[in-house]
C-alpha cells in the first residue's frame, strides 16, 4: 500500500532520488490537541520522501480547520473556535517534530512547521473573491463528488463549505511560490478533490505552474473501522501525557491478527522481506503467542517515543504480565504507568 506505493513513486523520473529535490507538504488535522495513530502515515509519507532526498513541510489546518472539510461527511462538522485550535496547534506540532526530527527532519535541519491562517487569516473577503474567485469556474466546484453527494443528500451544503475546497486551494498555490517552493501535495485518497482543486488554481493563479498531488490509500482495520477511530480503549494518541508509551504499545499489541502485517509494512521502515519472515514465523505451529503484535508495537513505539519509550514500554509489560504468562499480574500497576 503506502509503501508500495511510495516505491512506485519513488521510481519514476520525477521523484528519482537522484533527479531534483522535491518540497512536499502534508497537513494535518487540529481538530485534536494531539495526532493519533492514523495520522502517523502522514507523517511516514513525509519521512519516506526526505530519506529519498525531498523537503518535507508539515501544514497544520488552522484556517481551514475554523472551516472544515466537508469531504466524507454527510453533515456539517461543528465549528471549533479559535482557542481550542491554538491548544491544537502547539500538540500538534509537537508529534510531528517528535516523529519526524528524530528521523531526520529535512535533511537534518527540523521539520518546517506551517500554519495557514498566517497567510489565509489576513485576506478580505473582496481580495478572496477578486483574486481566487475570479479564476474559478463554479461548474468546476459543482463537479466534485464531496459536493455532488453532499448536494443530492436532504440537507445540502452551506456556503461555508462549499468554498473550503477553494482555501485548500489557495494553500497550495501559495505554498508554491519561491518561499516554500512546494511542488507536492500528498494526502490519503479521500483528498482527491480537493488536491486537484489546488493544482488546477495554481496553473490558473500562477501562469501555468505545474503542482502534483501523492494520495495513498487511507489504512482500515478488517472491521472496516478506520484507524483513527477510538476502541473501548480509547483513542491511539501519540502525546505521551495523553497515552503512555506503555498503553500505547498495548493498543499495537491488540492488533487483530488480519491487520498486523499490514500495519507492519505500512507503519513502520522494516525491509519488506523482514515483514514477510515475520509473517511466516506468525503463521508457523507453536509460534510466540502474538509475535508480529509485539514486533510492531516494538517498532511503532520507537517511531513515536524514541528508545526510552520503548524501554518504559517493555519494563512495563513485563510488569503487568511477567513471562508473559502471568495471570495474576499487577495490572493496576500497569494501569497507572
Ligand atoms: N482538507 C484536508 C485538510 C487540508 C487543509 C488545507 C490544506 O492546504 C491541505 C489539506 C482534510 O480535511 O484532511
């Protein structure tokens, strides 16, 4: 899937690691005050690409956050004001530098963290129209399927949302200009619309200038629930004070056996073929009760809380169940860690 994928894209001429260097953001959702486990192929994708030699920049949505994507959605989201977001931001930028500087960042330097209320926040509503609205056919808008489904349902759409496409948009044609130079946009599948609004505004604002969109495909669980909803267990957070290293390796542990492969090609950097021995030796009579589990929850930890994590995350564990076998183990303790 991503990985896959990522390969793909890496071979082609124009995201060779040897041809150009590339800028490519990704945003991210402030609708929390920390990213969770789905988020993490984001950041992943932005990761692969600075190991092939690109720049990788991070967005975080306030200004289209006040508004939100209806994409996907059959009703309007509430609205967020503007404190919650703030609060959103700061934890926000916080795992993406967590995850990302520790491999890396851009080229060694720390990851570029922007936010587009700094360029979105000060535009009139007449300069928006005069300068955007100008260069925009609405049967273009109308064509889109967020809009086309979210027309034909009972409530429709309100004006607010069918102009959020145009923000992101905007954000894509003002990213590429020469101070952040970004020349890609990938996202999960779901964003097609509105990525596709973006290159088309930025050939249309900026004289013919080419930007490209990356999608992969957005992870699901084999009982069709996405990744990034919550379980009995709550949210897969990556924030340290809202989920400890040790239950955040709990959650990885409980991967259902359909999913674990999967997630081990996409969440983490091991080489393919180490996934598929890991695979087999799952699969094999009287392999280790949930081996794969606790390889990804091994290599996932460590992506997003480092090497102590992981040792906070072990030690732990082997409190809660000594051996692995013990029935009677201290799980308030573990509970409390
Ligand atoms: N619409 C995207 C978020 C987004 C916002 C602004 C952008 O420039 C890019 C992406 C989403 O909901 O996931």
């Amino acid at each position: 899937m991503l990985r896959t994928l990522t390969r793909h894209v890496m071979a082609s001429p124009a995201f060779a690691p040897a041809g150009p260097p590339h800028t490519v953001y990704v945003r991210f959702d402030p609708t929390a005050d920390s990213l969770h486990l789905g988020n993490l192929l984001g950041i992943l994708t932005l990761a692969w690409l600075a190991r092939a030699g690109h720049k990788p920049v991070a967005l975080v949505g306030d200004a289209t956050g006040r508004v939100g994507d209806p994409s996907g959605r059959s009703t309007e989201r509430p609205l967020l004001d503007g404190t919650a977001i703030h609060r959103n931001l700061d934890g926000i930028a916080a795992n993406i530098r967590q995850v990302l500087d520790a491999q890396g960042g851009a080229g060694g330097e720390p990851v570029v963290v922007l936010n587009n209320h700094d360029w979105l926040g000060g535009i009139s509503f007449l300069d928006f129209l005069r300068d955007v609205g100008k260069h925009t056919r609405v049967s273009g808008m109308l064509a889109k399927d967020t809009v086309r489904t979210r027309l034909a349902s009972d409530d429709g759409m309100s004006f607010m949302e069918f102009t959020y496409q145009l923000l992101q948009a905007y954000d894509f044609a003002y990213l590429s200009d020469p101070l952040h130079n970004v020349r890609v946009q990938a996202s999960g599948s779901d964003q097609w619309s509105n990525i596709t609004a973006g290159t088309e505004l930025t050939r249309k604002l900026r004289g013919g200038r080419v930007v490209h969109g990356l999608i992969f495909p957005l992870l699901t669980r084999s009982d069709g629930k996405k990744v990034s909803k919550s379980d009995a267990a709550g949210a897969t957070w990556l924030t340290a004070s809202k989920l400890s290293p040790y239950k955040f390796y709990q959650h990885l542990v409980r991967m259902p056996d359909a999913d674990v492969v999967g997630f081990l090609r996409s969440m983490t950097f091991l080489p393919l073929e180490e996934v598929d021995a890991i695979s087999t030796a799952a699969a094999a009579p009287g392999a280790v009760p949930n081996g794969a589990q606790h390889r990804l929850a091994e290599e996932v930890t460590r992506l997003v809380h480092g090497e102590a994590g992981v040792a906070a995350a072990l030690a732990a564990t082997a409190v809660a169940a000594p051996g692995r076998t013990g029935a009677g183990a201290d799980a308030r303790t573990a509970d409390a860690l």
